[in-house]
C-alpha cells in the first residue's frame, strides 16, 4: 500500500463566509434551512453553519473522508452495470492509491468534516488511472476527481466550495485548464460544473464497457 502523503504540503485553509450560500435556501428543505443557522461551537464560539472551511486533509482524516465517499457515491450503485460498479467502487475509496498523484482536500462546517475531493495538481503524473482505453490528460493541466458531500449535508455550497477551491489553487499553480470526468446519472454535479463554466471536452471520454460513458469536461483558466 502506498504511503499517504495527503499532508506533505503546508495545510492551507480556505476559508469563506458563505452569506451568499443562504440564498441556497431556495433549494433547500426545512432540515438544510436549519443548517444556516447560527449554531454555538463546543468552545462558545458562534458561528454559522454556511462557514465553509477547506484544506488538505490529515493523515488522521482519510478514513472520514473514505466513509463520506462511500456514502455519497452509494446513489449511483444502482445505475452502473454491476461489472463495472464493483471495480469502480474500490476505485473510489481507494485514497492511499491517487494519494502519491493528488491531494486530498476536505471540507470542513462547524468542525465537522462534510466532503472531500481529490485535487491533481498541473505535472502529475496519474492525473486519471492510467489505463489502455483513456487518453490522460495533458501534463499542464490540473484535474480533479471524486467529488462527495456527505448526504446529510448536501445543498449548502460545499460542494460548489471544493470545486471553486480545485480551480483556485489550479490557477495559482499556472495549469491552462483543469480537467474532469463525469457521467449521465452524476445530474446535479454535471449542471454545477456546467454553470461554473466546464465544457465538454470529448476527446478525453472514455467507455469502461459499452453501456458506460465517462465523459469529459474542461475548464480552460
Ligand atoms: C454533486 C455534489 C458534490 C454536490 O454537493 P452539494 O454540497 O450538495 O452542492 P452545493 O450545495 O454546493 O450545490 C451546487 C450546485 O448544485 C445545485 N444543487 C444542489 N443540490 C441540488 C439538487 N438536489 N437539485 C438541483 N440542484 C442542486 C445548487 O443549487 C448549486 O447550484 P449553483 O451551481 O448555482 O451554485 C453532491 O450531490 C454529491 O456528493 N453527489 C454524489 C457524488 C457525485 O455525484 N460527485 C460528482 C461526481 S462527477
């Protein structure tokens, strides 16, 4: 198993005070309205629940962020050929795997981890598994992968927050583009990616059988 290095670079932190975010509200149901409330820390502290905070995850935080993943990606065990959801499912939770080629960036509400997504920086080398029937990325380019929010706190902006923050530190790192791929049941994900500006990209799609589509996207920055 290879060794994780999630925290090899100083922890950055990026913080927002999402007042914008509670316009979400609009979207959300009674149980995530409740979620913008200002709510008192265990120290005291209030603080609101649209405060989003991400940066690199500790080594201590992967397991968190492996069950988050679990969680979040179980909604498409059901749309995916059982011979292809297997092996992506391992994929998936497969963090000390893309651990040498990416990041692992977590965000945090209140203290409590809520998402997580893997960041690969512009010149990795596994910017996407490397594999006979896709075209990598090309090595300039930042990627991300594996999006999740955790269900119970979905609709709030972390999920927008962790894309934002893949596209930062992608143009603070100098990478053209930024790259990913998604797939026709990922609806919500697919619609913000393409609100924030990502245009398919179809030279990068891939088949992993016939009845699967892995579908490219791009941000040129
Ligand atoms: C996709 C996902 C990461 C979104 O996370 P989230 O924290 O709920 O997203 P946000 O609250 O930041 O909302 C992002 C956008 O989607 C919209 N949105 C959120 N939930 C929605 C829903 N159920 N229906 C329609 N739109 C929705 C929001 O209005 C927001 O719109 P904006 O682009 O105008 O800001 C989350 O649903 C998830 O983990 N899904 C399973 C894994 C997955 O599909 N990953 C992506 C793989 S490519």
């Amino acid at each position: 198993m290879a060794a994780l290095s999630h925290s090899r670079d100083p922890v950055t932190t990026f913080t927002i005070i999402a007042a914008t975010r509670l316009g979400r509200a609009t979207i959300a149901d009674a149980s995530t309205r409740r979620d913008l409330a200002n709510v008192a820390t265990e120290d005291g502290t209030i603080t609101t629940m649209s405060e989003i905070a991400v940066r690199v995850a500790r080594e201590d935080e992967v397991d968190k962020a492996r069950s988050i993943l679990g969680a979040a990606y179980a909604e498409y065990e059901g749309s995916f050929p059982k011979e292809n959801w297997a092996p992506y499912l391992v994929d998936i939770l497969d963090l000390e795997g893309r651990a040498a080629a990416s990041e692992l960036l977590i965000a945090e509400r209140v203290g409590k981890i809520v998402g997580c997504v893997s960041y690969f920086p512009p010149g990795s080398k596994a910017s996407y598994p490397s594999d006979s029937f896709s075209e990598p990325w090309p090595t300039e380019w930042a990627a991300f992968r594996l999006l999740a929010v955790d269900p119970a706190a979905r609709g709030g902006g972390v999920g927008r927050r962790l894309t934002e923050v893949c596209i930062e530190r992608a143009r603070q790192q100098g990478a053209p583009a930024v790259g990913l791929h998604t797939t026709e049941p990922m609806k919500v994900a697919r619609a913000m990616y393409e609100r924030l500006g990502f245009e398919r990209a179809p030279r990068y799609d891939f088949h992993p059988s016939p009845q699967v589509a892995v579908e490219a996207y791009r941000l040129d920055l």
